[in-house]
C-alpha cells in the first residue's frame, strides 16, 4: 500500500538531492460503540494517515509531517525537513541500514475482527452495560464503557534500501462503572483486549467492573503509618508503567535517569525480573520491527534483581557502543524516541493467599489516583492517592480509602520481597504480577 | 478549505437516513515545536494536520467519523457511514449555509513566519543560560518552543457556516537541580492566544532564574510532613485544584449521565460563601480563550458559581440537548480526530477580599503549597490527588522552610465548603486539559485560597 505516494518521495529527494532521509507512515482504521442505559450513546468511526520524514544531514535530523498526501504536499514536507536539520546541534550518529527481517512468524493480524459487524458490537456493548447493572442494585450508573477494535497499519523506507510494512488489529471492551451505599460512590474498572471479539466477553467485564466498585463499599479511613503493601497486578502494572522511563537509554544519555551507571548492578531484589518481549505471543505491542524498522527481539532489562540493559534504538546503541534492543518508537507527527515493546515484571511463585499472609498485616492497592501527577519519574519520588483493603492474617479485614501512599521507586524495586503468579498486561502493554513491597508509608 | 456546495452535499448525505442535525469540521493546521535539551538545539519539526470529521445526531445518540481524505468520494463515504448507523423519520431535502463572518477580539500582531527560526532559537537560549547562571545546583535545561495555527471550518444542517483561526504561542521551560544523586525540577510553561509578539513579551532571564530557584530550593528541602492541615493554595497555577476536582464534574459530559457529584445541586449551595468560579472564554487573547466554539458558537463568559451557589453548567450541543440547557459555547476538541463535547476555557476562582498576611497569620501549623503540579480527578466520585511542586511549612502564622514531596487528596464537593478565605491576587496560569475531546488549550487561575483541612501525603510524620 501507498507505493504511489512512496516512490514520489524517493523521486523528490533525488530532484533535490536529499541523499539521507527515511519515511515512517500509518494509517488507522478503529471503530467504537458506547452504551448509555441501554441505548447506544455513540459510535466512532475513523480513518487516518499520517506520514512523517526525516531528513540527515551530517549528524543532524530534522523532521516534518504531514496528513495530506499530494504530490505537493510531500514536497514540502521533504524541504521542511531538510530546514529543521539546519538547526539541529547533536552529537547522534544516525545511520541508516536495510535491517533483515526477523524468522519468527507472529500472528498479529486477525482478520476475524474485521468481519464482526456493527449490530453484534452493539449488542455486546449494551449487554455489558446491562451485566454491571444486574450484578447488584447498589451499581447506579455505568457512565463509561466501549466495545471496539482498532487496525493500524505501518510502513517505513529509508534511502539504505529498507521498505517494509506490517498490519495490526486488536478488539476491545472496558466498562467503568459506579456503585453507591449509603453517600459514599465508589468505581470500579475492568477491560479486556484481545485478537478475538469472541473472547470479549460481555458479562464478564461488566460483572468484574461491578464486582470492583461493589467491594470497596464500606471504605474505612487507615491510620498513617508504614505498613507492608501489595500492588495488585493492574496497580504494579501502572506504576512500572509511569516509571518506564527510567530504563529508556536515551533517559539516561540525556542524565534524566537515575540509572546512569548502574548496568551490571544490582537495583532491585533478587526475585525481580524485568524483561521487554516484542515477540511475545498475544502481546498488544508484539510486531516484525520497531518504529526504525530493526527486527524485534525478546530483551532482558533485568535479571534477578541485576540490571542487564537499557532500552535502545539505533542511535542510543551507537552512542553507548552497544546493540539496538529494537525499541525505536515513533509517530509520523514525533522524532525517533525510545518506547517499550511488551514490558513487564516477570512472574513469580508465590500465589496472591502467600501474599496477604506473609506479614501479620498488610494492606492491598486496587486503585491509585494522580500518578501523572504524584510522580517524580526522575527522582523516582512518588505520592499518591490510593483504595484498596486492609489485610490481617491473610485475611481480608475491610476496605481502605482516602490516603496517600509515598515512597521512592528506586527503594521500591529493592523492597519487593515476593511476586505473585497472575502477570496481567495494562492498556499500554506494561505487564506486572501482584507485588508485596516489604514497607511504605501510608498517610490518611 | 472544502468549498460550500461540497459541504451541503456531504451534510446532505449524512442526514439521508433521517438523521436529527449534521455537522461537518474541517481543520487545516499548521505546527512547529523546537526543543533546547543539554544546551543544544535537540528536536524541530513541524507540520501540517489537515481533515474533516462528520457528525450527526440521532436523539441523543452521536455519531462521529473522520478521515484525512477530503477529496469529495471520501466525504460522501463517511457521511454514508455515520448516516447507516441509525435511521430517524427527519426529512431534509435541501440545505443553505449562511456564511457568517466571524470577527475576533484576539488580535495578532506579529505572525510567527515573519520572525527567522534563529531567532527564535536566540530566545530559547538566553532562558537555559540564565537557569544555568542561577545556581551550579542545575545540571539540566530543558527548553520546548510551541507555535500553533489552527484554521477551521464549522458547518451544520441549520445553515451554520463559519471560518475561525486560533492561533497559540507557548514557552515552557524545566530545570532540573541535583546534588548527591538526587534530583528536582522546576518548572513554568507560559503561552496566550497571541502571535510572535507573546515572546516578545517574556523575559527570558526573568523565566530561566524562576524554574531553576524552583528545582534549586526543592532540592534542599525537607520532605512534607503528613497528615490533615489547612493549606495555603497559592495563586495561579494553584487554580487546577478547582479545575481537577469541580471544574470537570461542571462539563455537560459528566453532568448528563449522572455522573457528577454536582448533576443535581443547580442554585443550590455547593461552595463556601466567599467562592465565586467563572469559566471565561473572552478575555483577550489569554491562552484558553476562543472566539467561537467547535461547534460554531459564539465564546461566552460563564458564571459557574456565584457566592458558593451553583450558576450553570458548561454546555456543549449534545449535552445541552440532553440536560435541556442552551449551550454556553463550551463545545471544545483537540483536533478533528475528537467529536466536540463541554470543556474549560480559562477557569478560575473569582478574587475575593482577604490579605495573603492574614491568611498565613491565621495558620499555627499548615502548608503553603505556592505552586502545584498536576492532578486528575475521579469522574463520578470527585476524588481528587494532585502533587504540590513548591511547597512551604507554615508555623506559628508564618511561612518557615521550603517542603517537598507532598500530595493533597481529598474530594472536590467537600472541599468547596473548606475554602474560607480568598485572596485578591488572581493570577492565571497556561495548561493542556485533557478530556474525552482531547488535549485543549485552558487556562486554570484563582487567587491564594484558604483550605481549612486536606489530607496532606508526605513522607513524615507531623
């Protein structure tokens, strides 16, 4: 697809002699349904392109994009390019280079997904709605739900020869829904994602919603202390996902990352493996290359609690002397960055009952609120609301809210004194078991 | 642009299914965004979005597409979509767009092609050397230019046909201090509704010595202690309190489905006597203001909150229709990939008549949170959490030593009853809200405000 547009490109960099340069386009095609007290509230259709150039002059990459996709208009786009390279003051290699393709045949286009049609989506969307309501009386609303499925298509070609495309597509559902005893509201969260609208499974997501907000009904208010604390796997997986960052190589060149000088040392407990997956099978972020068009590549960040990499793209890796991991990440509007693939904690032994009895008391996080805003992610600082329930001899004694929990990530990773076995992967493809964090404080 | 008898063919076409109204929004818009990172000129790109979103209405059923082909077949396809996705009895044969010429009282002085990159890069660069000259403490700069034009074209199955052009400048520069291998920002990131002439009027020593006295006195400061407190919230950018925890749940997008705490509670007490709250799109070319809406409609200055008693609601199109409320020209998107819906322009809280002396004196043992960092808010519940980013212990009526680290949580309805003083300092201070519509320019803003007792997260016991 897009040959036409491609080959003009080509044939306007040779007409102004434009010798180093690549092209990164995408094209997105999604539709979503949302339910509103059983009648359809919205649907969205979309259908998008974008492409993106960038344009080397000695070590200097200059960027520009557009959405229309005439001959004039990529033109421009290709001269706007070479401008910005003008100004560009760095001291990054940036080659180019016709990368291989990877063996592996990953199955991430399922072509099933594109033939469900838009009254079986509808009837899915409302019967989730309607299954969080059935669960109980005290679920009053269900203010935001979907059920729909997203299609993206990427190809890159730069003037070392490479030209290479793949196409993607996920179905989705997620329902939030609010339940209410007494004056006290309380939410409750569930999605699914998956290469199979079959397995979106309706009543499943809405009851877990309803389940969520239901159990936390009854919420006491915990006496500020420090206590041991048990993320659970959506919770672990959205705090190493506000934390990401820090192992983003180019984070640490740039010295905003902590983790400068510490490959090959130990930064975390010996239980903790970080490991970035971009082949993994199932991943929501699983793919043939990166934004660069390097092959993908199954990358150990860190093995039993020893940093062994940072992520890399061409360019980092060229400046460390040292291997791209495959993770160039890129939007045809942004410059080349560096972004995870299938990132998560890796498993662990223990079950979530080991968890809740390993300490006298504990106390479990379900939610977190502010972490774009509680977060330090170059301190590793964080402070942030939090819900969960509070825990006595492995059992469950009753929920908790309206606290803050704060500590230091870096502290964190070497605190984690056990790991459960449920990795479960958040929207953005950060994964995480249930982990118990040997002591934070907790303020109420 | 698209050309009128394309756009009544294409809003045509999207009611043939017997559709209730059809809107079309075509957005050709122009960016540049420069960074200045370790003293060097790291990134500049720029580039051109440009495409049409399609919406029609069924009740209150919305249906929304967009594409980035505008060639004419394209069109017609999106709107055959949005049109079979439901089928109404409303017969409209024919449409005449009234084009009306939309005058703006946000003038531009001096447009941002007439100004070299070089210069702009000059600009940059004084703001890094003075954050660097400020203290050794700063190891990092990080400098993001930001110039935006945005033109648009609105037109609608009632005859609606306007052109409007939105054009943003914004600066926003970090600093970071650190010492012994610990690290801490400083921040500020100005901008208007103004052309090249916004940078013209920014000191750009004045900028860089304050983000790095920030980052500099964070890093030598105790941590926060925790517990429940009053707390001084400082003026401007201390307004995202309100706009987190009440601001949202006052958008239509909540309101109509119940879900926000305010739904019910029109001219109804819900704040303190001494808050007055204003949603305001007019003031002169301030970052959040607009001229007409997303939805064609004129931009209105809108009183949210008179003397702690619930005004009105910021009203989109849709959500009008579904609370039976006019819109306040509060119909807001990022771009045409979003279908509009009720936003904040520039929201701030009122000045009131207290001394910021005499709320301190008021104060044995508090915080003085002089600059907040961001926050987000449960929708539904009010449940807010938002980080204070320059802090101050308060002890014995005066302010002592800097604090950092800390949080304030607590819950946007309960919190309004807690602000018993207000300031006359109003200040306003440039963000990117995020919504269901996407990222928009808005402004929060409020004057010092005291809050009697909020829940405090920090990392020491009082």
């Amino acid at each position: 697809m897009f040959d036409k547009e491609f080959e003009q490109i080509f044939d306007i960099a040779k007409k102004k002699n434009i010798q180093k340069f690549d092209v990164f386009l995408t094209q997105e095609n999604s539709f979503s349904v949302k339910s509103f007290r059983q009648k359809v509230e919205s649907f969205k259709y979309a259908d998008s392109i974008g492409l993106g150039i960038r344009v080397v002059i000695g070590n200097s990459a200059g960027y520009a994009y557009t959405e229309k996709l005439d001959k004039q208009s990529l033109e421009t786009t290709m001269v706007k390019a070479k401008e910005n390279a003008e100004y560009i003051e760095t001291d990054d290699i940036i080659e180019f280079e016709n990368y291989p393709d990877i063996e592996k045949k990953l199955e991430i286009f399922h072509p099933e997904i594109e033939k469900v049609n838009v009254k079986e989506k509808i009837e899915k969307v409302k019967l989730m709605e309607k299954s969080a309501h059935n669960f109980d009386k005290k679920v009053v609303n269900v203010p935001y739900n979907s059920i729909g499925n997203d299609k993206m298509f990427t190809k890159i070609a730069n003037s070392k020869g490479l030209q290479k495309e793949y196409v993607g597509n996920a179905a989705y559902g997620y329902a939030m829904c609010l339940a209410q005893g007494g004056k006290e509201t309380k939410s409750g969260y569930f999605y699914k994602i998956s290469d199979d609208f079959s397995k979106i499974n309706s009543k499943e997501i809405g009851e877990e919603s309803a389940k969520k907000a239901l159990e936390l009904l009854g919420a006491q208010e915990i006496k500020s202390g420090k206590y041991p604390v048990i993320f659970n796997n959506e919770m672990g997986a959205d705090i190493l996902s506000t934390f990401s960052n820090i192992f983003s190589a180019k984070a640490v060149q740039d010295g905003l990352s902590l983790l400068k000088g510490k490959l090959k040392s130990k930064i975390a407990n010996d239980i903790v493996s970080i490991s970035d997956d971009a082949l993994l099978k199932n991943g929501f972020s699983t793919r043939p290359f990166d934004d660069e068009g390097y092959p993908s590549q199954t990358t150990e960040i860190i093995s039993n609690g020893t940093l062994q990499s940072y992520l890399h793209n061409s360019i980092t890796a060229k400046k460390d002397k040292t291997k791209s991991t495959g993770n160039a990440g890129r939007s045809y509007k942004s410059t080349v960055t560096i972004s995870p693939s299938n990132f998560f904690i890796k498993n662990g032994t223990s079950s979530e009952k080991d968890l809740y009895k390993f300490y006298p008391k504990c106390v479990e996080i379900v939610s977190l609120s502010g972490l774009h805003s509680g977060c330090n992610s170059i301190s590793g600082d964080f402070s942030i609301g939090a819900e969960g329930f509070y825990y006595e001899n492995g059992e469950r004694k009753y929920p908790v809210h309206n606290f803050t929990i704060s500590g230091n990530f870096f502290q964190l990773l070497q605190n984690i004194i056990a790991i459960g076995n449920n990795l479960k992967f958040n929207m953005n493809s950060i994964g995480s078991p249930s982990i118990l964090i040997k002591t934070m404080d907790i303020s109420g | 642009m698209i050309k009128k008898m394309l756009l009544e063919k294409v809003l045509l076409k999207a009611l043939s299914n017997g559709a209730d109204f059809a809107e079309v929004f075509v957005e050709d818009t122009f960016e540049s965004k420069i960074q200045l990172l370790d003293r060097k000129i790291k990134n500049s790109i720029e580039g051109n979005d440009f495409g049409a979103g399609i919406r029609v209405f069924y009740g209150t059923k919305a249906i929304y597409a967009f594409t980035n082909n505008l060639s004419e077949k394209s069109l017609l396809a999106a709107a055959d979509a949005v049109s079979k996705a439901d089928a109404g009895k409303n017969e409209i044969l024919k449409i005449d767009l009234m084009s009306e010429k939309v005058i703006s009282p946000h003038k531009i002085k001096i447009p941002f092609d007439e100004i070299s990159k070089s210069e702009k890069i000059d600009f940059m660069r004084k703001i890094d050397n003075s954050a660097r000259r400020y203290s050794e403490l700063i190891s990092q700069v990080n400098v993001n230019y930001l110039e935006k034009v945005q033109k648009v074209q609105i037109a609608n199955s009632e005859g609606v046909f306007k052109s409007d052009e939105r054009i943003y400048a914004r600066i926003a520069a970090y600093s970071i201090a650190s010492k012994n291998g610990e690290m801490q920002t400083g921040g500020d990131g100005p901008g208007a509704f103004k052309g090249y002439e916004f940078f013209k009027s920014i000191n750009p020593q004045k900028l860089g010595e304050k983000v790095a006295e920030q980052a500099k006195k964070m890093l030598l400061a105790d941590y926060a202690p925790s517990g429940k407190f009053p707390v001084i919230i400082g003026n401007g950018f201390g307004g995202v309190i309100f706009h987190e925890a009440c601001g949202h749940s006052l958008e239509t997008t909540g309101v109509a489905k119940g879900a926000s705490v305010f739904a019910d509670k029109m001219n109804k007490q819900i704040a303190n006597k001494c808050v007055t709250a204003i949603d305001d799109g007019t003031v002169p070319n301030l970052w959040g203001s607009t001229t007409i809406d997303d939805e064609g409609n004129p931009t209105q200055r809108t009183i949210l909150i008179k003397n702690g008693i619930l005004k009105s609601f910021m009203i989109d199109k849709l959500g009008g229709k579904k609370i039976g409320m006019e819109s306040t020209g509060s119909g807001r998107r990022q771009s045409y990939k979003f279908a509009p819906t009720s936003r904040m322009r520039n929201t701030y809280i009122a000045p009131g008549n207290d001394k910021f002396e005499d709320m301190i004196a008021s104060i044995d043992f508090g915080i003085y949170a002089k600059k907040m960092g961001g926050g987000s808010v449960l929708p539904g519940t009010g449940d807010f959490n938002f980080a204070i980013s320059e802090g101050y212990l308060i002890k014995n009526g005066k302010i002592t030593k800097p604090v950092r680290g800390a949080t304030l949580i607590g819950n946007g309805a309960k919190i309004l009853h807690k602000i018993s003083m207000v300031s006359t300092d109003l200040k306003y201070s440039e963000g990117m809200c995020g919504s269901v519509s996407g990222a928009v320019p808005a402004c929060v803003g409020q004057p010092s405000i005291k809050v009697d007792e909020i829940i405090v997260g920090g990392r020491k016991e009082k």
